[in-house]
C-alpha cells in the first residue's frame, strides 16, 4: 500500500461573527476611540469623520426631527445595525421602524431599518463596492449615498438579488424615502 499523500490546500478565509467581534471589543482588541465595522466577517477601519461630513448628518437629523417628534420614525446615527451573524455596519445616518424601547433590548436589524444613508467623504468607492451589496443582499429597503465631493445624492431603492433594481443620482430636486413620505427633502440644501 501506498502512503497517503496530503494535498497543501489553498488559505481559507476565516470570516469573524458578530460574537467574536464583540468578545475582540470586549478583551481590549477593539479600543474605544478606534472606529470599526464588521462587513462580511471582515473588521474595516473608519475614517475619521471631518466638519463637511459631521455637518451634512446634522442637516439629515434637522430634516428629520419633525417626523420623530411626531414619532412616525427613530434615527440612529452612527451606530450600529445587525444585519446578519457576519454583518454589522454602523452607517452614518439609519430612519428605523420606531419602537417604544429605542432599540434597548437590541440593536436594530435589516427589517427595522425605513432608510440608511452612507456620507461619503473619501469612502465612496468602500460604500459603492463594499457596503451597498450587503445591504442589498441583507434587503434594506432604501439607500442613499451621499457623494460630499460632487455634491450628489446616490439613491438605491428595490433590492433583488444581492444589487438594488433602481439607482438614480441626483444634485438638486426633491427627495423622499420611499418609506418615509411625510419628509422631503431639497437636495441641494444638504450641501448648504
């Protein structure tokens, strides 16, 4: 008889949950001031997030505020949203299902989420190729894509199949979440 050869096999992906992502956080791997997200098992550093961008998320929550006051929707920004075991992004801007514990109990997931907006100030190319097929394939409903630099707003509505069905750019006009129609918003007025 012959001895066994073993074939060298090829590396293998080691994709981390969101439990394992938690203990790294939990046992110091994961500092406080060092921002990250878990994108398909995989830890991505975030930039840090400049004046323009810190601005254009003050103006989403303005545009916003009346529909949480009148509690029609909750936002969330900046914080994180379990999509699945190996997904947990923290987009810059969530309009979620509104619930009376704000989210208490657990962070919110893809059903909860009305609207996710990623603004981008040199992520652009990361949130396109990176975090939209995710949130496609993970069902959000709506995204919008803020391009700072070209003063644009990036819209995907319908996910099919892991891509979004409907993609419009838009650099003035109105605009409203298709599941948030009591706020409109002028485009243009993001970028003021």
């Amino acid at each position: 008889m012959g001895a066994v050869v073993e074939r060298p096999q090829a590396p293998a992906r080691h994709r981390l949950d969101v439990g394992a992502y938690y203990r790294m956080a939990e046992v110091g791997i994961l500092s406080q001031p060092q921002r990250v997200e878990l994108i398909d098992g995989d830890i991505f550093d975030m930039n840090p997030i400049g004046s323009p961008h810190a601005a254009l998320t003050r103006r989403l929550e303005q545009r916003f505020a009346r529909a949480v006051a009148d509690g029609i929707v909750l936002v969330s920004v900046q914080n994180p949203l379990r999509l699945d075991s190996h997904n947990e992004p923290q987009p810059d801007f969530v309009v979620l299902e509104p619930r009376p514990d704000a989210y208490a109990a657990s962070h919110p997931g893809a059903r909860d989420a009305l609207l996710v907006v990623e603004v981008s100030d040199g992520s652009l190319e990361h949130d396109r190729k990176t975090k939209l097929p995710v949130y496609a394939r993970c069902g959000l409903p709506e995204v919008w894509i803020v391009d700072l630099s070209a003063r644009a707003v990036e819209v995907y509505r319908d996910p099919i199949e892991g891509r979004y069905a409907s993609s419009s750019r838009m650099t003035r006009g109105a605009l409203t979440a298709a599941r948030v129609p009591a706020v409109t918003i002028e485009v243009s007025t993001l970028f003021a």
